[in-house]
C-alpha cells in the first residue's frame, strides 16, 4: 500500500478524533505518523476577540450620563397596562 495513502487515511482519522475531543486517539494517530516519518506542524492556537468594556452589566454608552443624552427629550411614560405582559 502506498505510504502517502496511509498517511492520508490517519490525517483525515486523526482530525475525526479532534473534533470529538479525543485526545488520547489523537496521540496515538500523531505516534503512528511520526513513526511513518511525518512531521506534523502544530496548530496555532485561535486568539480570543477582546470583548467590549461592559459595567455592571450594562453596555457604557447606554448610560445615563452619555452625553448624546443631554439633548434628547425625555420618554413619555408608558401607562402600566400598555405593557406587556409575561
């Protein structure tokens, strides 16, 4: 059989096993590579997204200090039974 065949068919076996969280088959397929002689380059980590600044709970420009406030007029109050209901 052809040595790049079997290499193919643990590639593709070994990405099944991470998808699944596997890693004890995962290593046992990355052993059986490097015994076959390929050289497996590792996957670089995937970087996490900063996240907006967030203060107690609540987004910062939702605030009652936002100066995009100060020119806005001021909600009409909304009667008790016009709300809705859960």
């Amino acid at each position: 059989m052809d040595p790049k065949a079997i290499m193919r068919g643990l590639l593709e076996e070994r990405r099944g096993y991470e998808l699944r969280g596997l890693g004890d088959r995962v290593a046992q397929v990355d052993a059986e590579l490097a015994r076959l002689g390929a050289v497996l380059e590792p996957e670089p980590e995937p970087v996490a997204e900063p996240e907006a600044p967030v203060a107690d709970g609540e987004a910062p420009w939702f605030g009652a200090d936002d100066p995009a406030d100060a020119d806005a007029e001021p909600e009409a109050p909304v009667a008790e039974s016009a709300k809705r209901k859960r």
